[in-house]
C-alpha cells in the first residue's frame, strides 16, 4: 500500500502518523517511513501529528522515546 500513498499527498494540509509503542522491533522502519514522507515537496507544508499508540500496555516505549528514536527534535531543523 506505502507505494500507492504519493498519490495523496497533493493539497495535504495534514499528516497523521501512528506508532506502535509497544513494537520496538520496527521503531526504526518506522522513522524511516516518517523522514521519507518529509523529504516529499508535496508534504513540505503539510502539519505533522505523530500519535505514539497502545501506551496503555505494558513494557510500552514511553513518548519520550518514540521522540527519541523517530528523530522527531530534528524535524524543525529540516522544515
């Protein structure tokens, strides 16, 4: 589905974007796809919203480290 996305970015104004706090195994994928979309010109604008799911369970990373390990601080510098 990833492939299909690009077809949607023109006139965002808006990105959600959900992690799985509790799947630390695929945190850095997960980064990964976060600074791809940001790197597109259709997406330059567009406000960001990063939801750290599934807080509720238990070993859960905490937001800090979902902040931490997606890179989130290094955005405002790229934008």
């Amino acid at each position: 589905i990833r492939p299909l996305w690009r077809h949607y970015y023109r006139n965002t104004q808006a990105l959600i974007f959900v992690v799985d706090s509790h799947n630390k195994r695929r945190i850095y994928q997960a980064r990964n796809e976060l600074h791809r979309l940001l790197h597109e010109d259709e997406l330059r604008d567009a406000t960001i919203l990063v939801f750290a799911n599934k807080q509720d369970l238990p070993n859960a990373m905490r937001v800090s480290d979902v902040a931490d390990k997606l890179k989130l601080h290094s955005i405002s510098q790229h934008r």
